[in-house]
C-alpha cells in the first residue's frame, strides 16, 4: 500500500498552487495523509477528487469552514499498522515521550505545523514522521512531502522527497 504524506499547504496565502509533483502523485497513493493547515476549502476539495482515501486533520490555520469537515486528530489501520494523524505536536525537545503517552495505541503519527521534515521513533517504537510543507520551507532548504510503504505490518520505503525552488 503506497502513502503520501503532506501537511501545511498554506493555499492560497503561501503559494498560488499546490506543486506539479506533489498532485501528480495524488492519484498514486492508496492512502493521502494531510496533517493540517490547508487554510482553504478548495484545497480540501481537490484532495477528496483526487485521492483514493484521504486521512486529514485540521490545523491551526483553518478557520470554521474546514473545522466543520475535518477532525483535530485522525486515526486509521492500514496493512495491519495503526496511524494518528495530527497537526500540533508541541516542541521539539520531549516530541518523542509526549506523542508516545498522548497516543500509546499509535504505530506511526503523522503531523506537521512546524514545517520542518521529522522522522524518529519513540523509546517504545511509535514512529513520528512531519512531512514538512511542500509550499512554505520556512528556514528549510526545500519544500518537501513523504511517500511511504506499508505491507504485512511494516512501513518501509519511507522517503522524503525535495520539491524545486519556485
């Protein structure tokens, strides 16, 4: 089972669109994760045309519209793993033992907000993957979105993929 991780697309305020790479893998995956921050219904929209299963959250970003039609957190087993799907993970100092005891029937957390790419794995084995923003890099050096694998309980094939310069 083939995942695309992205969070923060920030439409239309941090760009006008969503990158040529990223919407071409929309299609591809079995699973898209967004972890929040949309900021626009359109943008919400187009993923629900173009995925498969879509497995969103709302951010800190997104006003009433987007809170009407997206949970906080989210959760789903896929290929015998079980996934959280949040936006807001606090610091990074302490990330791993805080996601561990707020989400101890969690394999793998998705999240983002911070912008920043994230791949660790807490004492106790819940993996925390932030995709980081395929739109706004921040202090990044690029703007960047996950695919992954999932088959017979493991995740593989996690890779974070680097988006060109706009």
């Amino acid at each position: 089972m083939r995942l695309l991780l992205t969070t923060d697309t920030h439409l239309p305020k941090r760009a006008k669109e969503l990158p040529a790479p990223l919407l071409a893998e929309l299609p591809r995956a079995d699973v898209v994760f967004h972890a929040g921050d949309w900021v626009d219904t359109e943008t919400l929209d187009l993923f629900e045309a173009r995925c498969r299963r879509l497995v969103g959250v709302h951010g800190n970003n997104d006003g009433p519209a987007l809170r009407a039609r997206l949970p906080e957190v989210a959760h789903a087993e896929l290929g015998g793993l079980r996934f959280g799907c949040v936006h807001e993970t606090g610091a990074a100092q302490g990330r791993e033992a805080r996601c561990a005891a707020r989400f101890p029937d969690v394999d793998v957390l998705v999240f983002g907000h911070s912008h920043i790419p994230w791949d660790t794995t807490a004492p106790g084995g819940l993996r925390l993957l932030n995709p980081g923003s395929p739109t706004d890099r921040r202090r990044q050096p690029h703007c960047t979105y996950m695919t992954a694998t999932v088959a017979d309980g493991l995740l593989t094939d996690v890779e974070l993929h680097r988006l060109p310069r706009r």
